[in-house]
C-alpha cells in the first residue's frame, strides 16, 4: 500500500513540484494550501507524513505543527518544515512546534525524496 505525503504550501509552484515528484515514486499525495486545510485534509484522509511549508496565509506552519501535535489523533504524524526561512532560529522555532526535520528551499528533488525516506523509514507501517 502506497504511503501518503500531506504537502501543506501555498506557492502553486512548489506543490506541484513536490506532488509530481512523490507520485512518480509511487507515494499518494494530498494537497493543502493553508493550515487550516491541512486539518481537514488530514482527518478525511490520514497521511503518512506532512511536509509543511512554514510562512503560509493565516495559520502558520509554525502554528499549524503546534495545533497537529496537540491534536491526539494527528499528534503521530510526523512534519517535515519546507521552508526558504534559514536561520537557525528558525529551524529551532520548527523543530519545538512539532516538526522532526527541516529542508531548506530551494529544495532539490533529491534531498527532499532522502528526507522522505528518511523519517518514513523510522515510522512504523500500520
């Protein structure tokens, strides 16, 4: 069964980018151009993983990594922050909201499928 990447970004571009080439390794994608969309993309279709754009319209990914971890039924799924943010404030700020790992962009297509992998190879198949 194939795993499923939640892409939370708003830049038309970058989602395309990022569901085109997860579909073509055989990932499910589902798409969300806000934090507000992503909850409810994630609790009609649980996902594997979410890649998180961090300066999204109204909720933040910061704010919205925060509100999916305390959420007891999305709290497990693992957030990847995406983001042209590059301080390592910024990173530090991702990494306490909740996200286990942070990509900076631009993002090559092959450091975001080793990202991927990477956290998807540490969560269990259920």
């Amino acid at each position: 069964m194939a795993r499923t990447v939640l892409i939370v970004e708003d830049n038309a571009l970058n989602l395309k980018f990022f569901s085109d080439l997860l579909q073509a390794e055989g990932y499910d994608t589902l798409q969300a151009g806000d934090g507000e969309a992503a909850f409810v993309a994630a609790g009609t279709r649980r996902p594997d993983l979410i890649l998180m754009d961090l300066r999204l319209p109204g909720l933040s990914g910061f704010d919205a990594a925060t509100r999916f971890k305390a959420d007891r039924d999305l709290a497990s799924i693992p957030i990847v922050a995406v983001s042209a943010l590059a301080s390592k404030a910024d990173e530090a700020r991702a990494r306490s909201a909740g996200c286990v790992s942070y990509l900076r962009k631009p993002v090559s297509a092959s450091d975001l499928l080793e990202m991927v992998e990477r956290v998807l190879e540490s969560k269990p198949v259920l």
